[in-house]
C-alpha cells in the first residue's frame, strides 16, 4: 500500500512539473471554445459589441463592432504547429485601412488568408473560382465580416450589391 501511494505521488508531481514546462513555456493556449471570451477581455471589448468571425483548425479571425458600426477592434488567434494546445494572440487592433477596402491578412507559415471589412460597400457574396467550378458565399451586406478561406483555392472576387467587383488590401500582421 505504500508502494502504492508513493507511485501515485510521484506521478503526480511528473504530470504537474510537465505541465508547469508547458505553460511557462507558452505552449499552452486558450481553447477553441474560449477565443472570443479571451480576445474581449484582453482587447476590453464590451460584451454589447457584436462579434462577425471564423475559425478553422489553425487560424481564428474577429471582427468585433459597437451597434452602429462607427467603431471596431479585431482579433487574430492562430494554433501553433508542434508541441503546443490551444490558440495563441497574433495580432488585433484597428483595422488599418479604409472603410471601404477589405483587409487581407496572410500569416507566414499558414497555408490561410484571413478577409475582414466593416462592409461599408456593402458586399453580398464572395466567389471563388479554382478553375473548374465556381463556388459562392453569401455575405450579409449589412454587417461587418471576418472570413479564413485556404491558399490558392483559386481567384477570389468580392461583389458588392451593384455587381461591382472589390480588390482586398495586403496587409502585415
């Protein structure tokens, strides 16, 4: 019995200094279900604020606004490759174009583009042409929008409600 209890303590102490290495090591991240939670109470963004996003399994994109669009702070969470859980911040802040561009963020070492606007140009869909087929997605034109679409998946085109095409704006992060 004693054997026993001295097992069990010395794996508990295994598993807690492994987990300490992994946390002060930042290798451990916010989980998928709790990004936006962390990026509203990192960035101090109201609860009241709406929330336009999308998560894939390595990148998560925000788009917070208040309700009437006049003010908006962004949030970019990515999963580590390797040893690591959870979502990591990569950057946030303002979106540093105007308000009529689309950002386009591209994250070295991500096979993902990231697309948000506050939709000022009212955008309804986005068509993305890979040379076969031509696949749409449909847009709200009335409300801000934060889209993670793969890499060379094909030419993407924005529409806004008169047909017009919109070009994204490259930008760092």
């Amino acid at each position: 019995m004693k054997r026993l209890s001295k097992y069990v303590g010395v794996s508990i102490i295994v598993v807690f200094v492994t987990f300490s290495f992994l946390y002060f090591n930042d290798n451990i991240g916010i989980s998928k279900l709790r990004i936006e939670k962390d990026a509203r109470i990192a960035g101090k963004i109201d609860d009241k604020w709406q929330v336009a996003k999308d998560t894939t399994n390595t990148i998560s994109a925000m788009l917070f606004n208040n309700a009437s669009l006049e003010d908006h702070s962004f949030s970019i969470y990515v999963n580590r490759k390797g040893l690591s859980y959870g979502y990591f911040f990569r950057g946030g802040g303002s979106l540093i174009v105007d308000d009529v561009d689309i950002a386009d963020y591209y994250i070295d070492g991500y096979q993902e583009r990231i697309y948000m606007s506050m939709n000022k140009q009212q955008i309804v869909k986005i068509e993305i042409d890979d040379g076969n087929t031509i696949e749409t997605i449909k847009i709200d034109n009335t409300k801000p929008f934060s889209i993670v679409l793969p890499i060379n998946q094909g030419i993407i085109k924005f529409y806004d409600i008169n047909g017009d095409t919109f070009e994204p704006v490259k930008m760092p992060l």
